[in-house]
C-alpha cells in the first residue's frame, strides 16, 4: 500500500505530527506473547513507578486513550453530580471536548474570561460562589491549562496560589497537562514541581501531542483528594484491554527525558518560527510566545493562500488571528520555508 500525503508540513497542531521513533520502538519491543489485560501487565507496573519518579510517592496513574477522556475521568473523581468545575472560557474542556465534561460526567462549567488563558486568584473568588446554596451547582475544582490554549505558561507561583485559593474554599485543582511538557521545558523545571509540589490534585498527562502514537494518563497526585477512579474509567470508555500497548509508550516518554526533549525542540521551533514572522512587515506576533504555539494577525487572503502549503488553523475569524503550533518532528528548515512563504505572500 503506497499512501503520498501532499504539502508541506504544517503548523496546525502537535496533533498532527508522526510518532517519535522511540515511541514506535518501544510498542514494537512489547509486541510479544502474551499479558495480563486491563493493566494487570509488567509495563504498566513499571509506568507506575516511573510516575511516582516523577510526581512523588503517592501519584497513582491511570492510563487512557485521549485527552477529552483523561479530563472526563479525572473531573468526575473530583465531583458529584451537583459540581461545578471553574476554567478559563479558553479551557478545552469548555471550548473543544464537544461538552464532554457536562454531557457524560454532568457538571456544570463555570467559563471564566481570562484574556491569556490564565485564571487567578481574584477570579475564582469572583466566579466561585453559592457555596451551600441549594440552588446553586457547587463549585468543586479549579481546572486550569499548562501550557494554556493561548500558549501561555502558569508560573509555579501563580499555579501554587491558585491551589491555595482552591483549597482555602474546600475545591480541587486540576490541571489539564496536554501540554504540560512544554511547559516544564519553558520554566527549565521537573514535572513535579509544576504539580505536585504547586497543589495540583490530578493531573491530565498528554502524550498525543509530544510524540505518542495516542494514550495519556489521569494522574492522581493528592489520593484524597478523588474517589472511584479505576470505575470511572471503565464506565467512561477509557480503559484499555490490551493496556501494555499504552503503557509502553508513555513509559518511553518518561522513563528517559523523551518528554523533555521533544518539549524542548518544539518550544525552540516556536521562538524560531516567531523571530521569523515577526521581522516580516504585516505580521503581528499578539501573545507571548511562551511554549510551543505562535500566535499572529496576517491579513485572510494571505493566509487562506499559505494553507495551500502549510496546514495552520485561524483562531480568531473576526480579528484574522492565526495560531502556528510546533511539534517534536518540526524541522528548522520547515520554519525557514514557511517564514520564506510568508514574506513572499506578504511582499
């Protein structure tokens, strides 16, 4: 079978970028006899402990098939039915999870406007209310982004305070990582000390968009903080039978520096790709270029040609901003020719 795929490679999402070797090594290196099921199997044993590595001595993790159903699994352990979850009106889990979360763990969503991305203190004091009033869906968890949607990063400060505001009101903090590696590389620091050590309660590990063919992982940090979590995944869908299939590939990313070293190429391809831009006249760089996405104003029809070559998304119809997001397999040369492609369109 002989399948070509045309274009240039693309700056849409990290979702689009292949599988890192080491990834398909490591599935290639388990693909042998037979194993417990559900994750009754060596690998995952060792993914565990690998995680704890990582994330202290009571992280529990749970490996799953996606990022909608890392976050469903995990904002269902934090809640009761009459929950609500706090977030930024950017979160994924309000914007593009199909409203997973309110449709399948029935919550309510409590959308916060928060213009890079990042929720405060003063906004959970301000959105976080009706405590005890009966008519009120009960806020319940804090959920924030690292890195954001809008690529910008929390400092550990910033994520430390909200946990204290959290919990100072009887909440969880959750922390949707899809991108969490990126995030770590941005702040030059280990996973723990973004989580773990910041007062995050669960964690939603991505592995799709650094590399993984899929698979990502609830990661339970505070244990008391959740209940019924191996159920829940199963009755959300999420737990795989062959599950040394998943395992072995978040186990490549972590067991090494993998996840760091394909976080760290993309977050420089990103500061590439964003030098590039901002030197041709017409295009407006407009948020910090934090991790791995770019964000810019280039005028619509220019952009509309570019995608002939390049795969990007708009972000913003009405301002024709656009989002460029680099991957582990972004190649200088592909910056270069895309910054070339621009010029060109732009001159």
């Amino acid at each position: 079978m002989n399948i070509e795929a045309g274009g240039e490679r693309g700056f849409a999402s990290d979702n689009q970028a292949s599988v890192h070797p080491e990834v398909l090594a490591a599935l290639a290196a388990v693909n042998t006899g037979h194993q417990p099921a559900y994750g009754d199997d060596p690998v995952t044993a060792r993914l565990a402990e690998v995680v704890r590595g990582h994330f202290g001595e009571r992280a529990e993790v749970y490996p799953v098939f996606n990022g909608t159903g890392a976050n469903v699994v995990a904002l269902q352990a934090l809640t009761q039915r009459w929950s609500a979850v706090v977030c930024p009106e950017s979160a994924h889990i309000n914007t593009d999870e199909c409203g997973a979360a309110e449709k399948i763990a029935g919550i309510k969503l409590i959308p916060v406007p928060a213009p890079d991305g990042r929720l405060t203190p003063e906004l959970v004091d301000r959105y976080a209310t009706g405590f005890g009033n009966p008519q009120r869906a009960q806020p319940a968890v804090v959920s924030i982004t690292q890195s954001t949607e809008l690529g910008t990063v929390y400092p550990v400060a910033e994520t430390a305070a909200l946990a204290a505001a959290a919990h100072e009101r009887g909440m969880s903090l959750h922390m949707d990582g899809a991108r969490v590696a990126n995030a770590a590389a941005a702040l030059d620091l280990p996973l723990r000390a973004l989580t773990t050590d910041a007062g995050v309660d669960v964690l939603s590990f991505g592995g799709t968009k650094n590399g993984l063919l899929l698979g990502e992982a609830v990661v339970v940090l505070n244990p008391d903080a959740v209940r019924g979590v191996g159920f829940l995944r199963k009755s959300s869908m999420q737990l795989a039978s062959k599950m040394r299939y998943v395992s072995a590939q978040l186990l490549a990313l972590l067991e090494g520096d993998l996840w760091l070293r394909n976080a760290r190429h993309a977050n420089a391809m990103a500061r590439r790709l964003a030098g590039a831009a901002a030197g041709v006249p017409g295009v407006e760089i407009t948020r910090p270029v934090e991790a791995n996405a770019v964000f810019a104003l280039i005028p619509p029809d220019a952009a509309e040609r570019l995608r002939k070559r390049f795969a990007f998304y708009t972000w913003d119809e009405r301002a024709g901003e656009v989002r460029w997001v680099c991957s582990f397999d972004t190649r200088e040369e592909d910056v270069d020719a895309f910054a070339a492609a621009l010029a060109a369109e732009l001159g």
